[in-house]
C-alpha cells in the first residue's frame, strides 16, 4: 500500500491501523536531494514500525530553509522519488506551514505513534514538543552519517 496521500487521508489511515494495532512511525523533511544519510535513517525508521510516513516539505518551505535556489526537484518529483524507496509507505505532501504551530497541529491529527529523527537534529526541541503533544515516542535512529547534507552534494563537500 504504497502512495502519495493527502494529510485527510492519512488521518483516516492511521486510525485504521491503530484499530489493528499497527504502528505508524513519522518523518518529515525536504528530501531534496537524496544521499547516504537520507537512505540510512529511513531505513532505519522503518524498522520501528509497520507503516512509516514521509511529511515532506512544500517547494515554499525549501526556499525558505535552504535558500533561494531551492528546491532542486519540486515537491511532486521529491515524493515520487520517496515513494520508490522500500522502507516508505506514505509520503504526505504537505502545504506550506508557516509556523512550528501549524506543524504540531497537523501531527496532532494524524496522531502518530512514534516520531523518529536524527540525533543532533538542530530543532530537537521541536520535535520532543510535538511528540509530547501526541503521546507519541520519539526515537533517535542514527546519529549524523558522515558529512552528507543536501548542500553539501550541490557543492561537491561531500566524503
């Protein structure tokens, strides 16, 4: 049951998997440019759970994080590049959020049962509100890999 799904239809998913017990693990990013790092933690988030879910990043959002020359690949070419990777279920398109507000209210709905990371993830705290918010576990699953970054690529930095 691999697709792209809206932010409703992953609300009704999850409860249904609730209902059967099943475990929903949640991720989010830009996932612009995909390398190592990226592989390696969604690899590893998927082994927490049945289910993992990608919220991934408007083209709005990118700008705003990595600058003006970003995204690479828009939005509808990053999730279809996620979806083709094994350990993703769901990717989530998500709209513009223009505030941690607005994203804790949207993991609110979907409710999730774990929300993994990357340890020294610089908005750590971020991430333990929204996981509180939701009683949901948030699980460390790798450490930084290497000195790969999205950036890092599109400058020929990295190992």
């Amino acid at each position: 049951m691999r697709e792209i799904v809206s932010v409703g239809k992953i609300i009704k998913l999850v409860k249904e998997f609730k209902k059967k017990s099943q475990t929903t693990v949640l991720v989010g990013g830009c996932f612009d440019i995909l390398h190592p790092g990226h592989v390696i933690f969604l690899d590893k988030a998927k082994k927490l759970g049945n289910f993992l879910i990608v919220l991934l990043e408007s083209d709005e959002k990118v700008k705003v994080l990595k600058g003006v020359n970003r995204p690479i690949h828009t939005q509808v070419r990053r999730a279809k590049v996620l979806l083709a990777l094994r350990p993703i279920d769901f990717v989530v398109m998500l709209p513009f959020l223009k505030s941690d507000f607005d994203y804790d209210q949207l993991v609110a709905k979907i409710k999730p049962d774990i929300v993994a990371a990357t340890k020294g993830y610089a908005n750590i705290h971020h991430l333990k509100r929204c996981s509180k918010l939701v009683s949901a576990s948030l699980k460390f699953v790798t450490k930084k890999v290497g000195n790969y970054s999205s950036s890092r690529v599109l400058t020929g930095k990295t190992i």
